[in-house]
C-alpha cells in the first residue's frame, strides 16, 4: 500500500482532493477544501460497470480541479487484507489507467460504523441514512487522511 507520505509528495501544494468509499454497489464521494483542512461528504455513485463508474467520477474531478484521489481500504478488523480490499485495488489500478492523478490508500476500519453513529447522533431518519451513509463514510475516511497529511 502507498504510504500516505507518498502520496502527499506526488500532490502539487494546494487543490482539492477526494475520497473514496469505494463498495459493491455504491463509491462514496467526499471532497477537502483547496487548502486540504476539512472534508466535505459531497454525494454516492450508484456503481453500474467500471466505465460508467469511471467516467462520473472523472467529471467530478475535473468539475472540482480535483488534485489526487484517496481510497478507503478495507482491511479485516485484524489489519489483513481480505477479497474486499483486492477489489478496491483493482479499481485503483484500471483507474489509474485513465488518469494522471495520484491514487492513495487509508486505512477505512470502523469509518462506516463512524459515520452511522454521527447519523444517529444527528436524529437521521433510517432512510435519510442510507442515501447518505456512503459519502459520509468517505468523509469520514478523507478527514483522517488530510489530518494524518497536516502531521507530516
């Protein structure tokens, strides 16, 4: 896995970048602010076929000037790497195929269970929730990144 250290390097000082809850049926989008301090749920793809998927979320980042993309990797709660996480690599590396954007991984443990809580906590109704679950959840899982990238 790219080291988020890595990743920063390859991004240009300031722009936006993504993150991605990247599931089976669903990508979760958030986006940071330019100076990469706060991230911001901004909406969920509904997955279709890898195409479709890719062009929707290519269109966003060239609406936004997005600068770099960052994945959620889901590993099992023990830190292996499950069937899960083969997926979402495999989508980063067709991706990367038709993009020049550097592509980083964090670590998504509990960003679902995270995320639900905050729903709850905020008196969401169960289907208010679930159409809005996926782009929290890369919230979620860009705000620990950009923090972890304020610290380097």
């Amino acid at each position: 896995m790219p080291l988020i250290e890595d990743f920063t390097r390859l991004l240009p000082q300031y722009g936006a970048i993504a993150g991605l809850d990247f599931g089976d049926k669903t990508i979760g989008v958030a986006v940071s602010d330019t100076f990469r301090q706060v991230a911001t749920p901004l909406l969920t793809i509904r997955r279709t076929k890898f195409t479709l998927d890719a062009e929707a979320l290519l269109r966003l980042v060239a609406e936004r000037q997005i600068k770099g993309l960052i994945l959620g990797l889901p590993l099992n709660m023990d830190g292996t790497e499950g069937p899960r996480v083969q997926k979402t690599r495999a989508f980063a590396r067709n991706l990367s195929r038709l993009t020049d954007l550097p592509i980083g991984f964090w670590d998504e443990r509990l960003s679902t269970v995270a995320a639900e809580r905050a729903l709850l906590e905020a008196d969401t109704s169960r289907r208010r929730r679930a159409e809005v679950i996926d782009h929290v959840a890369a919230g979620f899982i860009l705000q620990g990144a950009l923090d972890r990238m304020q610290n380097l």
